[in-house]
C-alpha cells in the first residue's frame, strides 16, 4: 500500500526548463527565479521582489469568453529576465517544484498556484455534481497545468507540510476535502458521503470524503483549507 512521503521544504542552484530557481524559508518560504531566456508567469499578488531589470507584463490566456462567463481571471502576469525574481504566498506553509516534460500535465486546486514557466499552458476545469457540495453548490476549479514543448515547471504552495502519494492502478486513498493539493490526470477524483450514526436516539451526522484512485501521484496538505461558501 502507497505510504504519502513528505516533500522536501529547501531547493538551491535548481536548474531545469531554462531557469534557475531557489526555495528557502521554513515558515513561509520564498521562490526565487533566476530568469533568462525563459519567462514566467504568475498570480500578481504574489510578488515579493525583482531586479530592476525585470519586465513585468501581462500575459493572455487562452479562452477569454469562458473565463468571463466563469469569474476568472483572462489575464495573468509576465515576468522576462535577465534577472532575478521572488514571490511567497501570504500564508504559512511549503513550496514545491512539479518538473513536467512535453506533453505530461499537472491538475492543480484552485488557490494554491504559484508561478509556471512560459512554456506551460494554464486552463482550468469547473467540478460540478456531488462533489460541489462543500463549495455552496456552485462547484469550485480545478487548474490545469499542460507542457507544450520541452521541460516546464510549475510552482505550488501547499498550507502546513506537503506530502505526495504514488497510487497503483486501482489503488484507491479517502482524502479530507481541504487537504489535497493536486493529482495526475489519471488519477480519478469523487466524493463519498458517510454517515455517521452515534447511537440509539442520539442523532447522526456526515462525513465527506475526496477518494482518488490510481494510477498516478496525489499531493496533500496537513492543513486543511476551507475557503468560504459560493452564494
């Protein structure tokens, strides 16, 4: 049975699809970019610092009309060496590197994307049905992370401590609904409801569970986020 490993917490002088990226902090850590050729794109609020010398524009996503219709954002920003960058999340936690080769994707939850390289397209998909039910019933999004040539990165911040799981094929891990951060494609997502009875005359309740079944990797966070309701 696949046993979740904790990620490691640091990265120094990491060199991988056209950048060199560093990791460092134990509380909240930082992402720091050395840019080249190569640019990164990123969520804007999440700029820590940057070299003079870095260009920050924005970059166009592809599927304008179904962001709007979806209250998404049509527009993330750019950044373009040479130069270094850095970016942290506001919130306590763990940053990571997910390494993608051409044509390998990564589905991301939504809130926990952190910066990708140029070379790696972003769309996104709305869960509906059963597994909205945490989320006011509007359904919440699941980021989607697709390589098109080459070696790209994707960066995530998970709250608390990040462990990933590799699932067998039909391997099958019940998860809190706060506390996965991501899977591959291939790994099957749905909700299992269970009731919970206390006893003769004493009342009942429900638990919720995301069950993800294999093949592939499943990340998880230790702190679990339950972002508000969807009127």
């Amino acid at each position: 049975m696949a046993v979740p490993q904790l990620l490691s917490t640091a990265a120094r002088q990491e060199t991988a699809g056209g950048v060199t990226y560093h990791i460092e902090g134990e509380l909240v850590p930082v992402l720091s970019v050395e840019l080249g050729a190569v640019p990164v794109y990123f969520e804007h609020h999440i700029l820590l610092w940057k070299d003079p010398g870095v260009e920050i524009g924005l970059k166009a996503l592809s599927g304008a009309f179904k962001r709007v219709l979806a209250g998404m954002p049509v527009f993330l920003t750019e950044a373009r060496g040479p130069g270094r960058i850095a970016f942290s999340r506001d919130g306590a936690g763990h940053v990571f590197a997910v390494h993608l080769k051409q044509g390998e994707s990564i589905e991301v939850r939504e809130h926990q994307f952190l910066a990708a390289t140029d070379n790696v397209d972003y769309t996104f998909n709305r869960v509906k049905g059963v597994s909205n039910m945490l989320f006011g019933g509007t359904g919440f999004f699941i980021d989607s992370f697709t390589c098109r040539q080459g070696e790209g990165i994707v960066w995530l911040h998970g709250y608390g401590n990040v462990f990933e799981v590799t699932l067998a094929h039909g391997e099958s891990l019940d998860i809190e609904p706060g506390g996965w951060l991501h899977k591959d494609p291939t790994v099957r997502m749905e909700t299992i409801i269970q009731r919970v009875t206390a006893g003769f005359l004493a009342g009942s309740g429900q638990l919720f569970w995301n069950r993800f079944t294999g093949p592939g990797r499943v990340g998880l966070q230790s702190m679990y986020m339950h972002f508000p309701t969807k009127e």
